[in-house]
C-alpha cells in the first residue's frame, strides 16, 4: 500500500501549489461555456424547426448516428442519455470548494466513514501537494487486507451503472479511456509528467487499483465537453449537422408511378428475406435521416445537439483521447512524446478504451432490450445461433471504428459472392460423379487386365497391371473433366467481378459512414525512425516543420538488406520443397514394394497422402520462423509511419508464407512426372532414387489431394489459434485469478463483481500486427480459391464453409475474448487489394498451365481430333471419340534389355515413344510434338481470352455507382444552401434579441 502512495506524492510535488489556481479558473470557464453553448443550442433547435418545412419521401441512408434523433435506443441504454446538459453551477462550486479544502491534505483516510480513498489524489478535481516523503504516511501492513476489503465494498455499494465500471466515482463522468501502470515501475517522473500534460490538454485522469493484482493501477480517462469540441475541430470530424428534409435521390421523384406501385406491391406479398437483421432486433440503428458536416466551435448552432453525453459517440471519444494521447509530452524534448513511447518503455502496461459493460444478460434481449451496444453486437452479431443473417455493419462500425468495419465488410462481401462459385464448383464435381462410370478413360483402365506396367523401381519391384489402379482412375475423373476448363474461366471472371463491384461496395460504405470527404491525418513518425534518425532533418512538405530523415543511401542499403533477407527465407522454402520431393521419392518404393497387399495396391494414394502431411507440418513449422523475420527485416529497414510498417510486413508476410503454402503445390502442378525419363534410362537423383511419374490417368489427383488436405487442416488450425488460443489464455488467467487471490490480497469469487477496467485488463490484447493476420488469413485462401481451382473445383465450398465459421469466430473474439480496440478510420482496405488483383491475374496463367500441362485435357483433345475414331468426321467430343485412347497414351518397352535376355518381354509407361521394334526405338513421335504444340497454343489463346474478358468487364463496371455520385453532388449542394440559411437565421434572432430591425430574408 505505501508504494501507490510515495508514487501519487511524487506526481503532487513534481505539479506544484501553483496548479490548483489553474484548475479553479479552467473550471469555471468550463461550466461558464457550458451555459453560453446550451442558450445557443436551444435557440437552433427552434430555427432549425422553422427553416425546413419540407417532407422527406425517400430519405437516403447514412449511417453516421445522430443519435440524438433516434428514440429508440435499447431500454438498458437509456441511462447513457440520461445525463443533463449541464452540471449545476451549484453543483459544480461544491466540488471544488471540496477540493481547494482539501488540496494539502497529507494524512491517508483511516476510516470508512471519510467516504474517500486513498486513491482520490489523482482525481481532476484536487490539485497536487507539495511533500513527498513523510513516515505518517506510510500505512501499517496488518490493516493493507482491511484496506482492499473496503475498497471492493465501497465498488460493490455503488450505484449500478457507477459499478459497471463505465463511470468515474460520481457516477456523471463517463470513462473514454484506461491507462495501466505498474506501482513497482520506477519509471515515476515520466508517468507523472504525462499525466499532468494530459490535464494541461483539458483530459480528466482518476485513478483505481485493480482488485485482482496489487501491482496494477488504473488510471481512468475522461474527456469534457469543451475539449470534446476543441479537438473534434482540430481533427475535422464530420458530426450530425441538419435533419434531410430535401430529395436526395432523384429517382425517388418517380416512386407514384404505376411501375413503382406494381413493384412494391408484388415485393410485399413475397417472404422475407430470412438472412436480413429484424428492425425490432437493432432498435439502435434506426436508419437516420442527418446532414453531416466538420464540426465548428464557431458554428456549433448549426449543428443537432439534443444531448452533450451521447452527441460525440463512445468510439469517437475514444479517437479524440487517443489523439491527445498520442501529441502529449512526457519529458523536455521534441521526440519525448506520445502514449506509444511511453508503452513501449514499460512506463505504461497497457492503453485501451474500456468495452460497453458486459455483453451477456440474465434477461432475455427480445423482452428486456439491450444492455449496451456490446450486448447488442453478441445477440445479433457473435451468437453463433445467426450463422445466416447478415452482419450489422452500421454497429460494428460504430463500436470498433471504420477499419474493422471495413474489414468484415470485406470479409461478408468476399463470403457471398463465394456462394455462386461454389454452386458452380459443386455442379463441376456432381458431373465429374455422374459421368465417371461411363468415362471411356476409366473404362479402359479398369478393363486393361491384359495390360502389364513397367516396374515402379528397379530393385525390388515388380510389374503391375493398369488395371490395379482403376479406383485411382475414377477419383481423378471427378476433377478432370469436360467442365474443367468451363470452371477455370469462371473463377477468372469471378475474381474480377468479385473485386469490381467490391470496389462500389466500397464506394457506398465510404458514403454512408462519411469517409467521402475524410483525409488521412498526418501520421506521426515512428520512435524507433526519430531516435535512429534524430541528427538529421528536413522540412515537412505538408507540415512545415523539421524533422528526422532517411538519407536516400541509407534507404537504399537497408532495402537491399531486406530483399536479401527475402530471397534467402524462399530458398529456405524451395530447400524444405526439395526434402518433401526427396522423401516422396524414397516412399515411392518403400510402398510399392511393401508387404500389405492394401498398401502395394495403392501406393500412389499412400505416397500423395503422406507427402501432404509432412509437406503441412512443414509448412505450419516455417510460418513461425517467417513472422519472426519478417518483423526482423521490417524494423531493419525503419519504416517512417506506422502504416508504412503495416503495410512492408504485411507483404513480406504475404511473399513468405504464399510461397510455403503453393511452392509444392507448383512442384505437384508443372514439375511432377515431366522429368522422369523412361524405362532403362529414368532420371535419377544423386543416382540413387528415380524420380517420381505421374499416374496413367494423369497428375491432377495429386495436386487435388495436395490442395485439399492443406486447405481442410490450414483451416482448423487457423480457428483454433484465433479462437481456441485466446480462450484458453483467458481461461487460465481466470484461474489464477480466482485461485491466487494472495496477489491482491482477497479472492474474487465472481467475476461479475469487477469492474469493467479490471475485466478488460484480463481479456486478451489485439496482436501487435492489428488485422494483418486477418487478412493475411483471407488473401491466402482467395489464392487457394483461384490459382488452382481448375484442378479442385471445391476449394469454393471449403472456402464457403470456412468464412461462414470464420465471421463468427472473429465476431466472437473481438466481442467476447479481446479488449475493446482503438476505433480507427480507414477508407478502403489498403495494400490487400492490390495483392488481390495481382493474385487474379496469377490465377489466369496458373489455370492455364494448370489445363494445359497437368490435366488430361489436351490429349484428349488431340485424340479426339487427330487420332481417334471420329477424326474423319466433325469433331464430336463424346466417349465414342475417346475409344483407345489409354493404348495411344502409352509406350512399349523391352525389358529384356534390362535381364540381358534373348526372349523380348514388353511392359508399358506413359510417354509418346516409338516402340522398341521401330527404326528409331524410344523416339518421340509425331502425336507428342501435335500435343505439345495445341498445349501451347491453348496457353496463348485462353489467357488472351480471359485477360480480354477481365479486361471489358472491370471496364464495364464503374467504381462508383452512377446514382451514388449524383446524390452526393445533389447533398453538396443542398448542404450550402442549408449552411447559407441557418447563419441567416442566426444573425435575424441576433438582430431581433438586439432589438435591431431585421428583413425577413436578409440580415
């Protein structure tokens, strides 16, 4: 207990006497600007009200709240807009005659009935005392257990909402923020500092200790109404400006025709949509009807404030404290600045705007209503039991901010346009299922029973019959088939569609959330790129301030540094690639000369399938390593912004572990069986193991069962590292906390009983790569959904499947597991749409290659055409076409050769080869050179195709729809000549209240 006390009596001393005087006037000019702003609030109201007389037929959506216009809050919420306008001035002289009587008073409490804590010193209302040590300060031990025992009764005898940990002690102020030190940190004279700034700024600090942790200290932040105002101004937040009472979409104009009426009235008798949010399930988010414009302390008669406490919304609280956070000094000196600096030295344990209260309820939500916007988001958002309904956006975006909203957005948008994908994948499969009885390729397999193959090995193998490997056959005919290449342009133009209309989606939220007119702000350089960078400088373009640079050589060396880095981590990929190929190799003739009947049947399933399992373990152990350098090389190169940082470790993320996941999967797709030679001169490795061939039937069902085994298990891991890692990490803090009660010295039975700070500081923190690692996530299975779709034609529905569980395992953890994060905004989703275009185009060339050289496709073709029974008449690609096409697609060879017999003994491979009876034995033949000449020119001709195709429709579709940018021209509009009228009306009631004479049109 004597610890917290010696650090509070530093942070008085270190402040002086001198500041209560400050504190007194900026109090009164507080409640003083209070009282001027709710005269000018409530004559603008009455002009607002006389100005607009007309009605609204079809308001357009905007979903910034002005939540003072809806009344239909849930009925929990209630209490939040309970709050006057304005304190009392009598109110407000009786606190601070209470703390200037109070402002030198060194003796702790040592009764319950004082009504104060030992803590209170921080508050906003007491200024600072002038000693620092003193033995009667120092409390007795045997009564610390006493201490805390009443501080947990003086938490629990709180009003309601005070006990929710929402509010500061009064039960008025609302908690925007939570600062958590340590009370063992030595690091004392900095946090003092900050936080003495952090008044200077205009903030209100409180501070608590934790019930659960001795050493853990809260400082509660609270933002007034004034800096609320001042700093809403400097950062130009867009805030609710007029009630639309004006068309704003043209189209509306034509709602009475017979057309309209017909169509509304036949879209009333059909169901409802039963994936759509019921208007009775978010009562909050009522469509608002508001004009919005950047908020003006000059104009703020202009704008709808019907309540001071829920006009700035809790997110944009929350921006405004970090901005303050972020632009406040802790020591003398331009580059000791900025909360991020002071967490980064351990001055500071932890930063984060506190959640809503709690998102569960003993009272059913239909009944009841909600308790908070938290508790609304798990009802309709995190329960898993709203698997099918679609994300409510609007609140998301109002909770977590902008850039998370964005991102599920992203996210619902990339799962329903899977949805046609699937379907189309899924027809692809059922007729690969239906037709692969009667494929003509697999009835020749299973029917080969006089057909001998030529050994596997060349030791201890023994020739096989074609007709062995018939199962093999038919499972390969339900990826390779005629819908193959229908499927592969598909997906092609489903990528562009999918990213052309995500752009208008795009454009609609960005309209709808206010984001339109919205510019990044000028980020703040890193500390690590100030402290490495501090002697040199420049002038700021935009600022026009100095400040530390990068010289060009310096940029330059550490690039080259980083690529370096890049390259050396993919041949560390490409060399793990090499061990998997090698040990397939060795596999290969262990299983073909096994002793189980079973397992010498099916040796090519038995290779595939463990070579994928050792491939993904590989794989699941590289990615740990790649995270760790690629931080590594990012902090090596210095990056000047944080979104800068974000966005190069973000693509070294996407290089490393796009190039482990898919480099096998290049090796099975373009590598597998084309370098394997024939039989008395295969190809060895280190002349040792004869490299591996593709099966009669082709190589497709090796790269499917590549694709699917990776894809299925990437999955699960993925949900469980971000769902079941952090329940377990908060179950056990759970645990110690109700086991180890010594560290707080009392034992919490229930968790309910906390407060909301001491609740969020055991919840997980959000990682430091912020949605990285979401997106990463996505990105990866969009490239496993396009790239080599041709060959897995149901890496849709997986991916389907898996983004529908996907959506509620982040809405859980984000609700549920994580602390609140810092509301930020964002436009659009960054460098993960250029990524995702560069991937739609890789997809193109990869499908290609994938149907030219990998399926069986062009041989048929050929076949068919050239060679088959139906080459003297018009081509007709049936299974009449394909009759002897296994015995075309096979070479003769003579292993009498080989046992240096006289008797000739012909076995048969894969390979356009002359017989050995010909003149030119083991040649190629004409029909090899005819099949690689059509496999090139279907290249040439189905990606010019595609391409072309992309192309005209990213060409057809505008980014922005055309009746979006109407009616944001038409709102511009209206928007001045409605800021043109409401200063007219202000100047006629000056006029009037002066008694001056005014017209009734101008001032």
């Amino acid at each position: 207990m004597w610890v917290p006390l010696l650090d509070n009596w530093a942070c008085r001393s270190s402040a002086g006497l001198s500041q209560s005087a400050s504190w007194s006037s900026s109090a009164a000019h507080t409640h003083s600007g209070d009282t001027t702003q709710s005269e000018q609030t409530s004559g603008m109201h009455t002009s607002i009200s006389e100005i607009l007389k007309e009605k609204s037929l079809k308001p357009s959506r905007r979903s910034l709240p002005c939540l003072a216009q809806s009344q239909t809050h849930p009925i929990n919420l209630n209490h939040f807009l309970s709050v006057p306008l304005s304190p009392e001035p009598k109110a407000q002289a009786e606190v601070l005659s209470q703390s200037i009587s109070t402002s030198c008073s060194l003796l702790p409490p040592q009764t319950a009935e004082d009504g104060k804590d030992d803590y209170t010193e921080e508050s906003e209302a007491t200024p600072p005392c002038e000693t620092r040590t003193d033995g009667s300060l120092l409390p007795r031990k045997a009564s610390t257990r006493a201490k805390l025992e009443a501080r947990t009764d003086s938490v629990k005898s709180r009003n309601p909402s005070d006990a929710s940990g929402l509010f500061f002690r009064d039960g008025k102020k609302r908690i925007d923020y939570i600062l958590v030190y340590r009370k063992s940190s030595p690091l004392v004279e900095k946090r003092c500092t900050f936080e003495k700034n952090l008044r200077a700024q205009g903030l209100m600090l409180e501070k608590e200790p934790s019930l659960t942790n001795n050493d853990i200290m809260f400082v509660k932040v609270h933002t007034p109404w004034d800096t609320l105002c001042k700093y809403a101004e400097q950062m130009n937040i867009r805030m609710p400006f007029r009630k639309k009472s004006h068309f704003t979409d043209w189209k509306s104009k034509t709602l009475g025709s017979r057309f309209h009426l017909r169509c509304r009235q036949i879209k009333s008798w059909l169901p409802r949509n039963p994936m759509k949010l019921d208007k009775e399930a978010l009562p909050d988010l009522e469509e608002t009807d508001c004009y919005t414009a950047p908020f003006s302390r000059a104009r703020m008669h202009h704008f709808t404030i019907n309540n001071r406490e829920s006009f700035f919304s809790n997110s944009t609280r929350s921006r405004i404290v970090h901005h303050v956070l972020q632009r406040t000094k802790y020591e003398d000196g331009k580059l000791k600045i900025g909360i991020n600096r002071l967490l980064g030295n351990n001055t500071y344990e932890a930063a984060f705007p506190p959640h809503e209260g709690g998102y569960k309820s003993r009272h059913p939500i239909k009944t009841h209503g909600a308790q908070n916007h938290r508790h609304l988001l798990y009802e309709r958002w995190a329960r898993w039991g709203i698997w099918y309904k679609y994300q409510p956006l609007d609140l998301i975006r109002r909770y977590f901010g902008e850039k998370i909203g964005l991102y599920f957005a992203w996210l619902g948008w990339y799962t329903g346009m899977l949805i046609p994908a699937a379907l189309v994948g899924v027809f692809v499969f059922l007729y690969g299922l239906f037709t692969m009885d009667s494929s003509q390729v697999s009835k020749e397999i299973c029917e080969a029973t006089t057909i001998t193959m030529c050994p596997m090995c060349e030791e201890t193998c023994k020739p096989w019959r074609l007709s062995d490997s018939c199962v093999y056959a038919k499972v390969t005919h339900l990826f390779d088939n005629g819908g193959t290449v229908f499927f592969a342009i598909f997906m092609a133009i489903w990528a562009t569609v999918f990213l052309e209309f995500w752009k208008r989606r795009r454009a609609e939220l960005t309209y709808d959330w206010d984001l339109i007119d919205w510019e990044e702000e000028e980020e703040e350089l890193r500390p690590q790129f100030e402290a490495k960078y501090s002697r040199v400088e420049r002038v700021n373009p935009v600022s026009g301030k100095p400040e530390p640079f990068q010289p060009l050589s310096d940029k330059l060396s550490r690039l080259m540094v980083s690529v370096s880095g890049i390259f050396f981590m993919i041949s560390l990929v490409l060399t793990a690639v090499f061990a998997v190929v090698v040990f397939r190799l060795i596999a290969m003739e262990k299983f073909a000369s096994f002793n189980w009947h079973f397992v010498k049947k099916n040796w090519q399933f038995a290779t595939s399938g463990t070579g994928v399992c050792i491939n993904f373990m590989i794989i699941m152990s590289l990615n740990v390593v790649y995270e760790k350098v690629a931080y590594l090389l990012t902090n090596l190169e210095h990056p000047r912004t944080e979104s800068e940082w974000e966005n190069s470790f973000a693509l070294k993320m996407f290089l490393f572990q796009f190039v482990n996941l898919n480099s096998s999967t290049f090796y099975i797709a373009f590598f597998l069986g084309r370098f394997a030679g024939r039989p008395g001169k295969y190809n060895k490795l280190f002349n040792r193991w004869r490299l591996e061939e593709c099966h009669p039937s082709g190589c497709l069902i090796d790269l499917c069962l590549q694709m699917g085994v990776i894809m299925f298990f990437k999955q699960i891991w993925n949900n469980f590292m971000e769902l079941g890692y952090p329940l377990l990490q908060n179950w056990w803090s759970r645990r110690k906390m109700k086991k180890g009660g010594g560290a707080a010295g009392q034992n919490v039975e229930n968790k309910s009983q906390l407060p909301q700070w001491d609740k969020d500081w055991n919840l997980q923190p959000m990682n430091a790569h912020g949605l990285v690692d979401e997106y990463l996530e996505m990105v990866l299975q969009f490239g496993f959904t396009t790239i080599f779709v041709a060959a897995f034609p149901l890496a849709p529905l997986l991916a389907l499947l898996n983004n529908i569980i996907e959506i509620r395992l982040d809405a859980y953890k984000f609700v549920t597991q994580w602390r609140r994060p810092m509301p930020a905004r964002a436009t659009d989703i960054g460098i993960w749409h250029g990524i995702l275009e560069g991937i739609g185009v890789l997809a193109v060339i990869t499908n290609a290659f994938v149907i030219a050289i990998t399926s069986d496709y062009i041989p048929r073709f050929v076949y068919a055409f050239k060679y088959g029974p139906c080459m003297d008449r018009a081509y007709r690609h049936d299974d009449k076409c394909l009759r002897g096409y296994m015995n075309s697609s096979l070479s003769v060879f003579d292993m009498s050769v080989l046992k240096n017999s006289s008797e000739p003994e012909y076995c048969w491979y894969r390979d356009y080869r002359a017989p050995p009876w010909s003149k030119v034995p083991y040649e190629f033949t004409l029909q090899f050179w005819h099949v690689l000449a059509a496999r090139l020119a279907f290249i040439i001709v189905f990606e010019h195709l595609v391409f072309g195709i992309k192309s005209f429709i990213a060409y057809l579709i505008p980014d922005m729809p055309k009746d979006l940018c109407d009616r944001m021209r038409r709102e511009k509009y209206l928007m001045q000549e409605m800021m043109y009228e409401a200063e007219l009306e202000h100047l006629q009631k000056q006029r009037k209240k002066n008694g001056l004479r005014y017209h009734h049109e101008w001032p």
